[in-house]
C-alpha cells in the first residue's frame, strides 16, 4: 500500500514539474513588427540600467497597449530562456499612443517610474 502511495506522489510531482518556464523562448526582431514599442522601450531602459544595449525583448499586447519585457542576457552561449536569469528583465507598460507611465523592475525590487512618448524620440 505504501509502495502505491509514493509512485502516485511522485507521479503528480512529475506531472507539476517541468513545465513552461516565466522566461521567453525566442524575443522579438528589433527591427519587426513591434519596432516601435521596441524602440521607446530600449530609450526608457538606457536611462535607468546600464544593459540594454544586451537585452533582448518580449512583446505582449495588453489591453490598450502593449507590455514590453526586455530580458538581460546573461548566458549569451545558451539557447532560449537559459540566456537569462529569472530576475534579469524589466517590465514597461506602453498605452496605444507608445506613451510610458509605468516601469517595473522585476517583483520584489526597488521600482522606478517615468512618463515618455514617442513623439519624444521620433527624428
């Protein structure tokens, strides 16, 4: 009986392990379809961290915008999300006119919060 019961604890914490990390897998083209949010983005990120000439991004559109992750490459010789560390991106939210009113570190940290608009960084 008690040989039933750890194959089926160990069964459900295989089922529970493994599966899709927090971390992206392939980031965005700069140059792509969200160059734009991209862009922005990386001027708001070089104002505040000394790594966005290394960060690579992660583009997701959330209701009225877009949430931009740029994920500090930390591993350069991995593949996929072993490039970075849980804790290596920032968060920074872009409302539909590619405007900034909230930046974020990653949870738990030390935040910082600027206001920018793309019309600020347009030749």
């Amino acid at each position: 009986m008690a040989r039933c019961w750890i194959v089926a604890l160990f069964l459900s914490l295989l089922c529970g392990c493994g599966g899709k990390s927090g971390r992206m897998d392939q980031p965005e083209d700069p140059q792509g379809r969200y160059r734009d949010q991209i862009a922005v983005a990386k001027r708001l990120l070089e104002q505040k961290e000394d790594w966005a000439g290394r960060a690579e991004w992660e583009v997701l559109p959330a209701g009225d915008g877009w949430e931009v992750l740029a994920w500090r490459v930390e591993h350069p010789e991995r593949k996929g999300s072993d490039r970075y560390l849980p804790w290596g991106y920032s968060v920074i939210e872009l409302d539909r006119r590619l405007a900034s009113c909230r930046s974020l570190p990653p949870e738990g940290m030390m935040g910082w919060r600027d206001c920018l608009s793309w019309s600020q960084f347009k030749d």
